[in-house]
C-alpha cells in the first residue's frame, strides 16, 4: 500500500459518503487503488480525464517541460509546442466526468 495513501486516510479523510474517481494514468489508478482498498470503496474511472495531449513533441527534459506548462496555463487558449490547449482539455475531462457524476455510486 501507499504511504502517502496510507496517511491520507489515517488524518480521517474522506469523510461522508464518498466514491473515487480516477482518471485512467497510471499513477492516479494507483492512488486511487491505495485508497479505494483503504476506505473499502469502488473506484471508477474516467477514461477521457486523462493528462493534457503532449504527444507532439514527447518527451522533453525537465525544464523544457516545466516552461511549456508555465506557457500552456498562462495562456489556456493557446496551444504550447502543439500541446492540447489546457482549455481544450478541461473541456475533455468535464465531459468524461459527467455522466459519471450523474450517476449514483454503486
């Protein structure tokens, strides 16, 4: 298990009636797996909430990335590099997690 999940839930949190919603990267599945198994939840995920579309230029070093991201939510309606606009994808994830959250948990 995560230690990072594992003191999350230690601190009580989530409290209520909650569900987890992950997007489908690697890492969020996992902590929300960590969680899910913690607080005895479903996890449900929202295949669409994925990270912004970085394809067109792959990987890039460190610095490089940290500058287009700074450029990218500087100016949400432009593209950086031939990124997804950060516009674009806010508007991609609202649209994976509504039918989700319209939905009652399981």
């Amino acid at each position: 298990m995560g230690a990072r999940a594992e003191a999350l839930t230690a601190t009580g949190w989530p409290r209520g009636p909650v569900r987890i919603v992950t997007s489908p990267e690697r890492k969020a599945r996992k902590t929300a797996g960590n969680l899910g198994t913690l607080r005895r939840l479903p996890i449900t995920v929202a295949e669409r909430s994925g990270e912004i579309d970085r394809a067109s230029t792959g990987y890039v070093p460190q610095d490089r990335h940290e500058a287009l991201v700074d450029a990218l939510f500087s100016k949400p309606r432009r593209s950086a590099a031939g990124w997804e606009t950060a516009v674009a994808a806010q508007a991609r994830v609202v649209r994976a997690l509504g039918p989700i959250l319209d939905r009652r948990p399981r």
